[in-house]
C-alpha cells in the first residue's frame, strides 16, 4: 500500500512538472525574444548615431546583452573583425549556428536572424536600418503571438499536468 502511495505521488509530481515546465518554454521563448529586439535597438543606435563600423558595433551590441543572445552579436563581430575572407552573412550566420541551439528561439526565429544577415555588410547605411527595423517588427510581432498565447495556455499547461497526473493515478490505481 505504501509503494503505491509514493508511486502516486511520484506520477503526480512528475506531470505537474511537465506541465510546469511546457509553461516555463513560453516564457523562456519570450526573454530571449525581448533580448534580441534589444540587440538590434542598440545595433541601429550604434549604426546609426555612433556611426560605428559593423564589426565592432556588432561586438558593442553584444557585450550589452548578458545571454546567449548577446553572444551571438559579439561572436559575428569578431568574426568580422579577423577578416578572413568570408563575407558578413556567411560570419553572422557562422555565429547564429553556432549559439542558436542555447537558445529558446524557434526555427521561424532562427530564419529570421539568418534572413538579416543575408542582406548583412552589403547596403549602405540605410538600407542596414531599414533591415534592422524589419527584425524589430517581427520581434514585436512575434511577442504579441506569443504573449497571447502564454495567456490563453500557460493555466492550461499547468492545469493539465495535474490533472493529467491524477487522471493516470486513479486509472491505474
């Protein structure tokens, strides 16, 4: 009787958990969405009113970000700081691969950011903001879709997994 008392409770934690946890991939998407708006923001200021070159105002761009998010930006910088005869998109989407996967980006995200750089180091000075204010607006975009939806499912989420815990607790038992 006690094993099946604690294997009750383990089946009950353990859903919960998952429905903890499908509710927490949400929110995760959404900081690391709110990050990567804010690198762009400091890349067209850099660009833009710095007058910055981009390998550099890439690196800038980064450093002020404090996730992963950030490392991508300073890792395409210095990428294109060595100058070893790539151009900028293959670096910027060198970078993106290489930290895209420490991320909670989805693959829609992941081809934006790989869509940006390919118009990356080859227009001029406006175009370059234009391009950036376009990520902008499918980050905001994005967040809205998402905030929605965390709205309308994360109490379903969390819901679930008890429910569904104490649904496979009393059928099995």
């Amino acid at each position: 009787m006690l094993i099946k008392l604690i294997g009750a409770i383990c089946t009950i934690i353990g859903t919960t958990c998952i429905g903890l946890f499908l509710d927490k991939l949400e929110v995760y998407r959404m900081n690391d969405l709110k990050k990567l708006k804010q690198a762009f923001i400091y890349l067209k200021g850099e660009i833009d009113y710095m007058i910055t070159p981009l390998p550099l105002a890439m690196e800038q761009a980064g450093s002020r970000i404090d996730s992963n998010i950030g490392k991508i930006f300073t890792y395409a910088g210095e990428l294109m700081s060595k100058k070893s005869g790539y151009n900028a998109s293959e670096l910027w989407e060198k970078a993106v691969e290489r930290y895209i996967d420490d991320t909670y980006l989805s693959r829609a995200d992941k081809s934006i950011l790989l869509s940006f750089g390919n118009a990356l180091g080859y227009l001029d000075k406006e175009m370059q903001k234009n391009n950036i204010n376009l990520c902008i607006l499918y980050l905001e975009d994005e967040m809205k879709k998402l905030d929605l939806h965390h709205q309308k499912n994360g109490r379903l989420y969390r819901s679930l997994g008890i429910l569904s815990g104490l649904l496979i607790v009393i059928l099995l038992y």
